[in-house]
C-alpha cells in the first residue's frame, strides 16, 4: 500500500519523493561526467528537460500496452490510462523513453549518441536501485513464498512477511534484492569508466552496452523470483523477455565489430552465440519447471534458481568477454589503422 504525507494540500507519496530524488541525483552524476567528456554546457539540463516526460510516457505507454485488459475489460474505462499518477509504470518502457530522450539530446547539442548514452548510464544503476528500494512502500517487488528455514530465522530482512492469525508466510524480498544490484551495477561501472578513461581502450557507447548487459541479464534472474502479478504473458514477464535481449542486442553489436575487424565469423564468435542461445533455451526451461509446467526430480527452488543465476551470468559474459577481447586487441593498438564499425 502506497505510503503518504501531507504537502501543501495535497498528498505526497514517499515512493514518488524517493524517485524524484534519485533522479535528480543522477542527472547530477550525470552532468559530473559529462563536463568531463567536455561535452558541451547544458547537455545534462536538456537531457533532463527531455527524459522526465519522456521516461513517464514510456513507463506508462508499456504498462497500459501489455494490460490492456485491465482498462478495457476489469475497469470497464480506457480512459483510466491517462491517469498515470494513480501508478502502474514500466522500467522497460522507462527505459525506451529515456534512450529517446537521450537520442534526441545528443542531436540537439551536437554530442554523439553513444557518448551520451554512456554518461546517461553511467549512474542509472543507482536511480534503479532508489526505485526499487522505493517499492517498500507498495506491494510491488513480492516474491514467491518460502518455507520456514534457517535464513528466514537468522536472516529475516531477506523476506517479506505475513501474518494472519497464528500463521506466518515468508516470502522473497525481491524488491531488496533488486535495489542491492543497483548499486552493484554503479560501482562496477563507475569502476569501468574510470580505468577505460586512463586506457583510452574504449569506444563511445561501450559503457552503456556494458550497463544494459549486466541490468538486462540481472533482471531476468530478478523477474522470475517475484509473484506480484506485474505484466505477464502466461507466467512469462514482460519483463524479462525484454531485459533477456539487451545482453543478447549488446553481444550482437560487438559481434560485429569483431567480425569486421577479424573479416570472419571465427571459432571464438562462434562458441559465444552458441553459449548465449544455450543460455536463452535454459532459460526457458527453468521457467517451465519453475512454474510447475515440467518437473525434474524432487522439487528444489535453491537448485533451480542456482542454475538460472549461473545462466544469467552467461549472458553478462559473453558480451563482456567480447568487449574485453576488442578493448585489448583493437580499441588500444594505436599503430593499427582500423575503422571500426
């Protein structure tokens, strides 16, 4: 249930207040390292101008997009769509509304797009973890129940829990778990950018395929532990069919950037599409014995979710393992004149 407070007549709901926060901090780190880059003055207010709208609509438009249903048919009212302040947002559709923005910026302040785009980013682990964290006071971010062990005794803020009369239910914290990530996936970046800017190895726009592989590849272990009832399709989340293509959208960019560079489609590219599409058809699985539609033995939520954490670590990999290898061979051998693509 959403939390409020009085403001000047109205009220005030502290998930938003912690949003709103948290975006303005990031669009600060944002115009930090921007002036960095020398980019020119003002980027980071236009862009901010920009992805505040842009970002609502986007988080809206996909929210109303994949439940359409629920305006048409529960409430009776599509109408209801509009009333975006009563929530029910996307992080997916945030998403594609901020790169808009973000796209749109970089044209009218003469930047270059990936340059931005890897500024943008840069802090957008943190403005993710502060809306996560946020959904404490919702009744989003609810994950699958849990039967009482020796972590929901000695490790309780790992869970939610219910209680009803004598009974007690433990559920996944998800929410916790997301906004943690968040954070992790700042400081890895903040870390990338810093020693790519003393190696000069990387090209614009690295940064922020490196951001969208590790949130995408995060997300669809994250999604498949939360039971909120959030944008399904079956028992598949919008979600996570989403963020399960940014790993595999970055993987096929520095493919080609190898394969231009190589003039082929070698033994190691080849290895690493076969290890993202073993990833991508475990995944399915998982999902299918997760959601009781498979079994496999004696059922095991520790087992099935170690698996698909060491899938999604798999799907990080590969891209990074590319970069990696570009950043060493290509982007740093100065005496080599190659463009590459």
């Amino acid at each position: 249930m959403h939390e409020g407070f009085p403001f000047l007549g109205a009220i005030g709901y502290y998930y938003g207040l912690i949003i709103a926060v948290a975006g303005f901090v990031c669009l600060v780190l944002t115009g930090f390292y921007a002036y960095q880059r020398k980019m020119p003055a003002g980027t980071a207010r236009v862009l901010g101008t920009l992805a505040i709208p842009l970002g609502l609509l986007g988080a809206r438009l996909f929210f109303c997009l994949f439940n359409l249903p629920l305006f048409t048919e529960t409430y009776g009212n599509p109408w209801l769509m509009l009333r975006f302040f009563d929530g029910g947002l996307s992080m997916t559709g945030f998403l594609f509304g901020f790169t808009l923005a973000v796209f749109i910026t970089a044209r009218i302040c003469g930047v270059r797009f990936g340059k931005l785009l890897d500024a943008a980013t840069l802090p957008l682990g943190l403005f993710m973890a502060a809306c996560r964290a946020a959904e404490v006071f919702t009744e989003l971010g609810v994950g699958k129940r849990v039967e009482e062990g020796f972590l929901t005794r000695y490790a309780p803020w790992l869970f939610i829990t219910e209680v009803s009369g004598v009974a007690k239910e433990f559920r996944l914290a998800v929410f916790g778990y997301e906004a943690v990530a968040g954070v992790l996936i700042f400081l890895w970046l903040w870390r990338f950018a810093r020693t790519a800017r003393k190696k000069k190895n990387v090209r614009a726009g690295d940064l922020a395929l490196l951001f969208f592989s590790l949130y995408g590849a995060s997300q669809v272990f994250f999604e498949s532990m939360r039971d909120d009832g959030h944008m399904l399709i079956i028992f598949l989340r919008v979600a996570q069919v989403f963020a399960v293509c940014m790993p595999l959208v970055a993987a096929g960019i520095f493919s080609s950037r190898y394969a231009f560079i190589r003039g082929k489609a070698d033994a190691r590219l080849i290895f690493s599409w076969l290890v993202l599409l073993l990833c991508v058809a475990a995944g399915v699985l998982l999902e299918f014995l997760m959601d009781g539609r498979l079994s496999w033995g004696m059922p095991s939520m520790a087992r099935d979710y170690g698996l698909l954490a060491a899938v999604c670590a798999a799907l990080y990999a590969v891209p990074a393992s590319l970069l990696a290898v570009l950043r060493k061979k290509v982007y740093g051998m100065d005496h080599i004149a190659v463009r590459v693509p």
